[in-house]
C-alpha cells in the first residue's frame, strides 16, 4: 500500500457554512450569490462569493494570475487562444512549480471558431528501460515510494512536444513571441503567494532529500523561510525557455536542455536517456464526442480516462430529472453517487494507452451498455462496490495538477491540463536546468489491484511497458449549445477529476448557475473504491446526509476541498465570464 499525498493547504482550509439548494433559473452574476440557491438564508452551498470576471474579447483562466495575465498579452498581441494558452503553459511552468512544468505532460482539447476540434496528447511515456515489474522487489511487494520521489518517478516529459505540436497546427503569431511572457517572469522573478511560500516551505526537507544539500534551486538565498511577497528568481529555468523559444522540440529533446536532464537521471539512479527524449512524440488525438439535453459535449480521449468517464456520468443520469429533484437533494446525490461508482469500476477495467491496447469506447458509451449499467440499481439501497479486495485506500485529495481554459475574440478556444503528477512531482529539480521533473509513473498500475497515490486502482490495461503512456484522469472539455462554444471546462484533483467537471456542468446546465457559482458550489466524490462519498462540508443539508445514511451510503465529510476549476462561460451576447476556483490563487483576467 502506497501512502497519499497531503498538501498543506488542505489542513489551513476550513468550509465555511452549512446548506441545502434549490434549483432556479441563471441570473446576471448574482449580487447575492448565496441566496440564489438556498430557501433558508443562513444556508450557504458555495465554498465562498467570489464573483466571475467578465469581457467580451479574451479569457484566460488558470491557477495564477501572472500565468493568465502571461495568456492576455499574447492575446492582446494579435494571438489566438493557441498562442494564449501556450503562453499561459510556460508562465505556469515559472510562477506555479507545484504543478506547471517543463518536465511533465499533459492533455488540450482545441475549438477552432469554425466548430473544428482537435484534442492532443502529450502525456508522458514509459522510458525505454521501463519494465512492467520495476517497483516490485524480488517478492513482488510494491517498493513504498519508489514510483513516487525521485529519479526513477519520472516519465518521458511531453509538454514541450505538445506545446510545439499545438503552435504549428493552430498557431498565430511566432514562437519566440509567445515565451516571452516566460521568460520575463523566470528572469525578473515572480513574487510568491502565501500558498505557494507554504508549499516551497513544505517541501524544502524532500527537495533538499532527493537532490542534496548543494541544491539552490527553491531555496531562499539566505537560508530562512519564504514568505508571501518574496521574489523567486529562476535564472537556469529561464535559460532553459530560452532554448525552447530560439530551437523549438530540439531546444529541450535535445542540446543542452537534454545533456542537463540525462546526467540528472544518471546521478539520482534514473532511467531516462536521449534515446527515449529523442524518440518522444505527443499524439493528435479524435476528441471523444457526445451530447447531454442537447449540448455537444467534447473531451478527451485515452490515454486519459477523463472523456470516457466524464461522458458515462453524464449519459447516465440524463434520463433523471435532476433540475427538478434540485441540486444536492437526496435523489439528485443518489443518482450521481451511483453513476461515479459505476463509471469507475469500468475504468479500473478497461482503461489504458490506446496505442498499446484496444479499448471498447464505442460500447462504454453507447446509450445500450449504459442502460444495462442500471440494471442492478435500486433508488431505496446503495449498491456495494466491494467485490474486488478491500483495502485501507489513501485519501482523495491530491491538487496538484493544473488546469486552464482560453478563449479568444473570435472564439477559439483552450481546454489545456497538465500536471508532473505530484506535489513538484518526483522533487527531482534537473540540475543546471532548474525545472522539476514528473512522477508520473506512479499514475501506472504498478502492481495489478494496488492502488495509486489517488486510490485508483488497475489492472493489466495500464501495466508497465517501455513507450507507454500511463492512465490519466485529466480531463479538458469543451461544451457547444445550439452549434455555439458555450463552455470551456477543466479542473485538477487526480481521481476527483471527472467528478468535479461532471458536477460543475450539471450545475450550470441542469441547475441554472452561472459559471463561478457553479465553481464555488461545494462538490462530492465517489471512485468505487474505497465505497464511500467524501463531500466538502456543507456540500449536503443535514436531512439529505440522514436520508442517504439511511439508504447505506457510507457519506464522509472532509476538511479539504474538491476541485481547482478554472473555466469559462459564454453567453448568448457573446460575453465570456471566466471562472476560477476561490479554493486557491486561480484568477481569470479578459478584456
Ligand atoms: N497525474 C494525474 C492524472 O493524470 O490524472
């Protein structure tokens, strides 16, 4: 059994207030928010009143106001979203080391105005010496943390690849321009959040661990703690854009960026060699599409499980009334509760990288294989998750991927995650380059029923394999009404990334929220295994826990949070309200 992640955020965060919702209709951004929903004034559903930001011309979403700001100049520049969220890419790899990376991967799906979709992977791989056995020792017990920190965490990174596939397909304006951003930020310095102080400051012992005591690199030059406000200067990290900006794929995959990553490897004992650098490729992907109450629902395909998995909850409660059940209520939880709990049982099973298995898409869904899921549901007991072993399954809560979403004047749009896994990934910081490598590998099934740093559990689909790209949850979408963009969503959270998207566009479509509503309202979870539901407190009134209590869900409230969403919301006079979570420093700027 593997240990989860706690991040140091989530033991500071306290949900605030208790309450229960009615569905109404979407107003304006609301004056007062928390008495749209909730027939007692006192009862709040939302995690706080942040209020979404409005434009008419450009959005940019993302988990740091410098990194959304860094999308706005390019759009401002004569840039398409594209460009904007290339931009975005790189100032989040700066200004949010806890996520945003060079040395990761991650997954966009792309509306081009004219209705066009594209969707792109460029998810890590397997380097060459993988094998499907490498953290099992001699008898075969799972090596505690070896998928996790250090050298040997680290999948083949596939952002720069992605980035630079992105831009020559659906790019406007030059390269060199979009890095700049970047680059001005890695060079000037970023000055830190508290948050983002807090988790250097968390980290300090691990990265100094994993890299030596010699190592500079996120430690405060005089020794002591960050503090919000602290100016983080990366001068070998902006040294490295800079290659990217001047060579493009080969100013990482190969050249110094790339000497600098395979003697990292070799000194910590890692496996990552120019062969695999040389040899990675990210893939254009068909974006999976389906439709729920009439909105053409886009999102991704394997090798994430997100689209797959985020189209299964939504095809299978379509058939529910759910507006009028309202949100939250008993029957509308219930309903949800049971669709996670199939939808991630199937996922277990079936999922893996496409280009090493074949996976039944088509059938998991299809309107018949999803009908046929209900057949053991009865609305007055929870049906049970347990016939596979269980186990004492880590916490949900891990945050540390990134989302974020763009749309420009014309109405292109970004729906962009990526992520190096872990909190700063491996911790492995590549020496002489300054970035942070991923610890991806982790996301693989390393050993067939043991469960991920998320609890997720797998099988033979997602095995080890030299070249393969392990199982994801990401999950970028793009919603379209009446043959219209309408929504550009996305969120981190691991395995509770399915679930937040899935709650977010039914509080919007279903329940009438406008889009920062429906990313305040508090969110539930529940991935089949471990059988229970954990909620954000206040996510359910006291009577709606008792009356599914009583039915036999096992509801677990937490003290962290669900959800770092940062999306966008089109309305019918073509202005954008961009929406980022209050749960963290996310900012939406537009124009
Ligand atoms: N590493 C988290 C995910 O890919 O879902």
């Amino acid at each position: 059994m593997k240990t989860g992640f706690s991040f140091i955020v989530f033991s500071l965060l306290t949900l605030l207030l208790v309450g229960s919702c009615k569905n109404a209709p979407r107003k304006e951004p609301s004056k007062d928010l928390f008495t749209l929903f909730v027939e007692d004034p006192d009862a709040r559903p939302f995690y706080s009143d942040k209020q979404g930001v409005f434009g008419k011309n450009g959005m940019v979403a993302s988990a740091h106001e410098e990194a959304s700001k860094a999308g706005l100049e390019i759009l401002q520049a004569g840039g398409n979203a594209v460009d904007a969220a290339i931009a975005t890419h790189y100032a989040l790899a700066v200004v949010f080391p806890f996520a945003g990376n060079l040395g990761g991967g991650g997954f966009a799906v792309i509306r081009e105005h004219s209705g066009k979709y594209h969707s792109i992977d460029f998810r890590e791989k397997a380097p060459l010496a993988a094998h499907r056995d490498m953290y099992l020792d001699k008898d075969g017990n799972v090596i505690e943390g070896l998928s996790l920190k250090g050298h040997l965490a680290s999948g083949v990174p596939g952002s720069v690849d992605g980035t630079v596939e992105m831009h020559s397909r659906l790019g406007k304006i030059a390269w060199e321009k979009i890095l700049g951003p970047a680059i001005r930020l890695a060079e000037e310095g970023v000055i830190l959040t508290e948050r983002e102080a807090r988790g250097l400051n968390s980290y300090k012992k691990t990265f100094l661990e994993v890299n030596g005591p010699q190592l500079t690199y996120f430690i405060k030059p005089d020794g002591t703690e960050w503090k919000k406000g602290d100016l983080l200067v990366q001068k070998d990290l902006a040294e490295c854009l800079k290659r990217i900006r001047d060579k493009g794929r080969e100013g990482f995959y190969s050249g110094k960026t790339a000497d600098l990553l395979v003697a990292e490897m070799k000194k910590g004992g890692g496996i990552i060699t120019h062969e695999d650098l040389k040899q990675y490729k990210s893939a254009w992907r068909k974006p999976l599409v389906s439709d729920y109450r009439g909105h053409k629902v886009v999102s991704m395909a394997p090798s994430s499980s997100g689209g797959v998995a985020l189209i299964q909850m939504l095809k299978l409660v379509e058939q529910y009334p759910l507006q009028q059940w309202g949100w939250n209520s008993e029957k509308t939880a219930q309903v949800m509760i049971e669709a996670e709990r199939r939808v991630y049982a199937d996922r277990a099973k079936w999922m893996g990288d496409t280009d090493f298995i074949d996976i039944p898409l088509d059938k998991l869904i299809s309107a018949a294989y999803l009908k046929e899921r209900w057949k053991d549901f009865n609305p007055e007991v929870a049906s049970k998750s347990s016939d596979i072993r269980a186990g004492d399954i880590p916490g949900y809560e891990s945050m540390e991927t990134t989302h974020f979403s763009v749309v420009d004047k014309e109405g292109n749009a970004v729906s962009l995650t990526t992520t190096i896994n872990g909190a700063y990934g491996s911790k492995v910081i590549v020496e002489g380059g300054g970035f942070l490598m991923n610890n991806e590998m982790d996301d693989f099934s390393i050993k067939a029923g043991v469960p991920n740093m998320f609890g997720l559990i797998g099988n033979k689909a997602n095995e080890i394999a030299p070249g393969k790209r392990m199982l994801s949850c990401m999950t970028p979408t793009i919603i379209e009404k009446n043959g219209k963009l309408f929504m550009v969503v996305g969120t981190p959270g691991g395995s509770t990334i399915m679930t937040s998207i899935f709650q977010t566009i039914l509080n919007v479509i279903d329940h009438k929220m406008t889009m920062q509503q429906s990313v305040n309202a508090l969110k539930f979870h529940h991935q089949w295994l471990p059988d229970r539901t954990v909620f954000e407190k206040g996510a359910f009134s006291d009577k709606t826990l008792a009356e599914l209590r009583k039915k036999g869900y096992v509801m677990d409230p937490q003290n962290g949070t669900l959800g770092r969403m940062d999306c966008i919301l089109v309305y019918p006079d073509g202005r954008l309200e961009g929406a980022s979570d209050p749960r963290a420093d996310n900012t939406s700027v537009g124009y």
